[in-house]
C-alpha cells in the first residue's frame, strides 16, 4: 500500500450529490476538499446522471485519487426514490470504474459507527466529528459534503479493507461479484 493516497468519498444523490477528498499520509489525514453537485436544474433525471458522470470526472482528472469510497444505498419505502438513488450511486460508480479507481462501498450505519461511534448517529452529530477530526474550522454548508467525507474517512480508518461492504477493481470484478445485476 502507498505511503500516500487521496481518497474519494462520494454520498450519492439525484438533487444534490455529496463528495469530499481525503489526503492519507502514513497515518494521517487532511482535508483537500469538500463539496457538492447541485443537480436541481437538469430537464430530466437522464441529464442529472450525465452530469453526475461529467462532473465526477473532473474531479478525479483534478485530484487523481487512488480510491473511492460510496455510501451504499439504503432500503426505504419509496420505490422510486430508492431508484434513481441507485442509479446516482451506479454512475458515480462509473465514474471511478473508468478512471481505474477501485470502488469500496460502505453502509450508512458502518460509516456513521466508524466516525461517530454510535450506527444511528445524526448528520450533524457526524458532521460535528469531522470538524473535529479534520481540524474543519468553519462550518460545512451541506451535510450531503460532510456524508461523502465521511465515507472517505470510514475507508482510511478501514485501511482500505471494507469488512461489511464491497469493494471492485473494475467491469469484471463488478460483474463477477454481482452476477444478477450485469448481463455477461
């Protein structure tokens, strides 16, 4: 493993898409950047996803991560929702995937638990946290930032070793990890 690696984190979203940038030296870390995509103003939801592409594309080519850290979704009671959920978190996927970057995902409650210590922990409780952690002086304007930081964070602490989420080195380990979500 590098002695030095920058980590992506990225909070998947269809309205506003959270990411923050994590740099790791040995066993340290700072802050090089946080922020979101507005995707509010697209026509449709198609443009959204594509500008989630663009757009996380830039930032890879910017910074050059080693890896990215998604939360994973989560299950709720609307179906449509919990859809173009997913298809954000895909194309974020993609996103990385094309640029070579191995994928780790990480549940909510395991982020949470790994900054926080408590799995039910709040956004402000976690976003508190990482002021702390990262020594953050001003307050972050949207806790979409703080999440996908947050998802960078949980990755360092896990030394790249996701134990309750997966983790893809490209299409094939995709696929050969999830055999009923691709078509071969």
């Amino acid at each position: 493993m590098k002695s030095e690696r920058i980590i992506i984190g990225i909070d998947p979203g269809t309205n506003i898409l959270g990411y923050g940038l994590i740099l790791c030296t040995g066993n340290k870390m700072s802050l090089i950047e946080m922020g979101v995509l507005k995707l509010g103003n697209h026509a449709n939801h198609a443009l959204k996803l594509k500008s989630i592409f663009e757009e996380l594309s830039v930032l890879i080519d910017q910074h050059h991560p080693d890896e990215m850290a998604l939360e994973a979704p989560f299950f709720g009671k609307n179906v449509q929702s919990m859809l173009k959920l997913g298809r954000a978190q895909g194309v974020a996927m993609a996103a990385g995937l094309s640029k070579g970057l191995p994928i780790f995902e990480y549940s909510p409650k395991k982020i949470k638990q790994s900054i926080t210590g408590k799995g039910n922990a709040s956004k402000e409780q976690v976003a508190a946290m990482l002021q702390n952690i990262l020594h953050i002086n001003e307050t972050p304007k949207y806790l979409d930032a703080t999440d996908a930081l947050a998802a960078a964070v949980c990755h360092f602490f896990q030394k790249g070793n996701s134990s309750d989420g997966n983790n893809y080195s490209g299409w094939k380990s995709f696929i050969a990890k999830n055999p009923g979500r691709a078509n071969r």
